[in-house]
C-alpha cells in the first residue's frame, strides 16, 4: 500500500517512507507511459484518428525521462514533500499535454485528474492536497476553454453543449474536494491511531525495564539486607565494649560506621521506592516545603553549598509525602551534579492544579541527541553501562502520579528539567484548592 508522510516524524523515518513513495510513482508513471502509448498508437492507427504523434510522444518522453532521473536518485539524499509535490505536478503538466492536444475537457481520459488528485491526498501533506485540488480544476477548466479539437469521423463526432462540459468541471471539482476532504481524515486518524500504538508499546518496553530494575533491586536489597543487619548487630555490641567506651576515638569511629551502615540501608529503600518496590512504609502527612526541606537536607549532607530553593507565591499546603517523587527530585539532582554542575536553583510554584518543581543548574547541559530522547532509559552521554537510569525513573515515577518531566537546555550554558504533577496526586484532602 501506498506510504503515508506523517509530519513531525524523525528524519530517518520520513525519508525512508518519501522514498517508497516516490518509488511508487515511478512504477505509477511507467504504467501510465504504457497505457498512453498504447493508447495513443491505438486511436491513431487502429480508429484513424490522426493525433499530433509527435508533441504527445514528446510528454511521454518527459515522463520516462523524469522516471530515470528518480531511479539515479542518491540514497543519501533526504526525500521530502516538496519533491513529490515536484513529481506529481510534472504528471499532471503532461497529462494536461496530451488532453491539449487531443479534446481537452471532452475526452473522457480527463478524469484521470482525479487520479493525481487521490495520489495528492495520500502521499503529500494536507496543503499540498489543497494545492493539487486547486492545480487541476483550474487545469480542467482551462482545458474546457482551450484546446485542439479531437478529429473525430463525422459519424461519431459531435460536440457537447457548454452545460455539459460544465457541469462535468463541477462534478470533477467537487469529487476532488470530497477525496481530499475525507482521504486526509482517514489518513489523519491512521497516523493517530499508529502514534497511540507506538506509544503503547514505548510504554509496555518502558514498564518492561521497570521490572527488571525492580527485580534486580529486589534481588540486592534481600543479598545486602543480610550483611547490613549483622554490621548493625556487631557495631551495636562494639559499642558496649570497655576498651570502645573508654577510647572517644574509637567511639567516635564506630558511630560513623553505624551512621553508615544506616546510610546503605536508606540507598537500598530509595533504590526500592525507585524501581517500583512497596516496602510497606505507611505514607506520613507532611506539608510541602517540610517534605523538600528534609529532601534537600538529607541530599546536601553528601553535596553541600549546591543548591538554592525557591518557594515562590505557594502556599504551604498539607500533602501526604511520596518517598517515590522524592527519590525522582534526587535522582535529577544527581544526575545535575553528574553533568559537572556547581550551581543547582530549584523552583517550586503552583500552575493551575499543577505542582512544578523546576530544577536549573549551570552545568554542560544535554547533547542535542540526547535531549530528544531524555526520560527513556540508556539515553545518556556518560559513556558506561546503566546510565542514564535516573531520568528514566524518575520519568516513571512521574507518569505513574499522572504527572510529566521535560528538559531543555539553558541558554548560554546548563541544563533545566522540568517536573509537573497534579495536587491532587499530593494533597492531603481539602488542600488542592
């Protein structure tokens, strides 16, 4: 079938499908070659009526011509809607040629406009097919004004009445606007139909490494769950020991060990909360600056003096604290500071029913080709394995609450992500208003 040209698609993806569309045409075009030949060979020798062979086989001429020219094409050449708009207006001069010189708007072939017209409307972008519509009912027009009479035998040649030829330029024109009407509906609805798909199944393999993580971080948290409860265990009874409790040194140093032993355990229950896992820790009731207070609190302990927090206009509502969205807001921290950030702004204000948190940091920013794909997962400039994990669940995270993550790149130098989720995702009740 033939190739629709979606707008806004990759440029791989609409140059592949502009050339099997053009490939199309031109196995069109060789069959309309033969059948006019034949045709024309056919009247002009077969019924004896004398056409002007040679201008006629000089437009058939064109046409084989410009079939050559597409065959020697370059691969590497971008095939966009312009050159089949170039394509299809070059059939229809020359099939205007051969209308010209062979009755205009009475011989029946005229209304293989209309086939120009559908092709048109498949193929080209919907101004495009305005423009093919328009193209050829002005053409037909101009061929039921002008043209070389067809020298038929006196006993089959007759003239139709200036209503008839008119009426057939109504009934051609309005047949075209109702093709193209329709045909970029139905074309239209196919292309929304395929991107909702294509999202579905980017949604299904996107959920799909959802699960692994999941399962792999499942899987370390029971492996490390284990060894961290003994080292607890164990630094607990070093504690009481006498020599311990008579050296501050070593006290000192065992009590750095147990902060960090709790610290593991809390980057295992974040690794949880961000792959998806339920540990079974009841939701608290906090308000929102007290919820990005203690993120950042506990966030500037391992990077301090970065960032800079701006509550705008908002109020202080009542939310129930998500650990998820919190463990999404670090991991864009993280990945800021991971891009050679040394200042981090985040904003966070009210848009409608909307909680945005903006995040802004001063470093080098996104790579034009990662910034298109930001949120889906391995989409990163640090070349090792895994990364690029962090906008991606953060992105889940996100989608799950019904909200949205955006990125750009700050003019001048640094990078801006963009969170969004409803209140009402958030809000203890009675606080969304």
């Amino acid at each position: 079938m033939l190739t629709t040209q979606p707008s806004g698609a990759e440029p791989p993806t609409v140059t592949e499908a502009g050339r099997r569309n053009l490939r199309l045409l031109v196995q069109l075009r060789w069959l309309a070659v033969g059948g006019q030949l034949a045709t024309i060979l056919g009247v002009h020798y077969g019924l004896d009526i004398h056409l002007p062979l040679a201008p006629m086989l000089a437009a058939l001429g064109l046409l084989v011509v410009l079939n050559l020219l597409t065959l020697a094409i370059p691969k590497r050449w971008p095939i966009t809607n312009l050159h089949l708009v170039a394509s299809l207006i070059v059939d229809v001069t020359c099939l205007t040629i051969q209308l010209f010189l062979s009755g205009g708007a009475t011989n029946p072939f005229a209304s293989l406009f209309l086939l120009q017209v559908v092709l048109g409307a498949i193929l080209l972008e919907t101004w495009s097919s305005w423009a093919m519509v328009a193209l050829t009912s002005g053409l037909f027009a101009g061929l039921a004004v002008t043209h070389r009479p067809l020298p038929l035998p006196a006993l089959i040649a007759h003239s139709p009445s200036p209503a008839y030829v008119l009426g057939s330029w109504f009934n051609f024109t309005l047949t075209a606007v109702l093709i193209v009407l329709f045909v970029t509906r139905v074309t239209r609805n196919l292309r929304e139909r395929d991107s909702h798909l294509a999202e579905l199944r980017q949604r299904a393999a996107e959920e799909e490494h959802i699960v692994r993580i999941g399962l792999l971080a499942s899987g370390a948290a029971h492996e490390l769950g284990t060894p961290l409860a003994s080292l607890a265990v164990i630094l607990s009874d070093w504690k009481n020991e006498p020599a311990i409790a008579r050296s501050p040194h070593l006290a000192a140093e065992v009590a750095d060990m147990r902060a960090e032993v709790m610290r593991c355990k809390d980057i295992v229950s974040g690794v949880l909360f961000a792959a998806g896992e339920v540990t079974g820790e009841a939701p608290a009731r906090t308000t929102l600056r007290r919820f990005v207070d203690m993120l950042l609190l506990a966030w500037s302990r391992i990077h301090p003096d970065l960032v800079t927090v701006d509550y705008g206009q908002v109020a202080d509502w009542a939310i129930i604290a998500d650990r998820a969205l919190g463990q999404a807001l670090t991991n864009t921290l993280d990945n800021a500071v991971e891009a050679g950030a040394s200042r981090i702004a985040l904003t966070v204000d009210r848009e409608g029913a909307d909680l945005v948190l903006r995040i802004e940091d001063d470093g080098h920013g996104f790579p034009d080709h990662i910034l298109a794909h930001v949120g889906k997962p391995y989409q990163s400039s640090k070349a090792r394995p895994g990364s690029g994990l962090g906008l991606f669940l953060s992105n889940n995270v996100l989608r799950t609450l019904g909200g949205t993550l955006r990125a750009m790149n700050l003019p001048g130098q640094g990078a801006g992500i963009t969170m969004r989720v409803p209140l009402a995702a958030l809000a203890a009740e009675g606080e969304t208003s």
